[in-house]
C-alpha cells in the first residue's frame, strides 16, 4: 500500500511576482529620476533583472525599469560633476 498525497494543482505565483516586480522596477525608475536616485535607481536595476530572470510576461516593462534604473544613477553621476559635491538637489 503506497500512501500518496491528492494531486491539488498549485498556483503559478513565480511569472505572477515576476511581473510584480517588472512593474515595481518600472515605477521605482521612474521615481528614482525625481527623487532617492542612489537609493531608487539600483533597487529598480535588481527588480528588473530577477523579473527577467524568472521569466515575466511583462519584458518591455522590466526592460524600461532597467534602463531608468541606469539612467537614475547616471543622472546623479552628472549632478555631482556639475554641482562639485557628494549629492545633489534642486
């Protein structure tokens, strides 16, 4: 007698929180432009690339969170040159 348990389907949450955190990078880039850039910019980067890696349905928007997140720090980096100190501000 073998003792097995019932075969109950699993939800599928892997693609769903890839496509979380797609967005999430998405929205963090984003405001990573405005303001917390160093902070902001390489959450967005990390969120974008384990949703890609896990496989999300939304790439463009993982791919734009990416971009933005690159674009966060490059918007710091040029504000330090500019302004010749170690943050920035408006």
């Amino acid at each position: 007698m073998q003792l097995t348990a019932p075969a109950t389907p699993r939800p599928q949450t892997g693609t769903r929180d890839a496509d979380g955190m797609a967005v999430a990078s998405f929205i963090l880039g984003l405001l990573g432009l405005l303001v917390l850039n160093l902070f902001l910019g390489p959450i967005a980067i990390i969120l974008s690339l384990v949703s890609l890696w896990r496989g999300t349905a939304r790439k463009g928007r993982a791919y734009l969170g990416l971009t933005l997140g690159v674009a966060d720090l490059a918007v710091l980096a040029v504000a330090m040159e500019l302004s010749n100190t170690v943050s920035w501000s408006l």
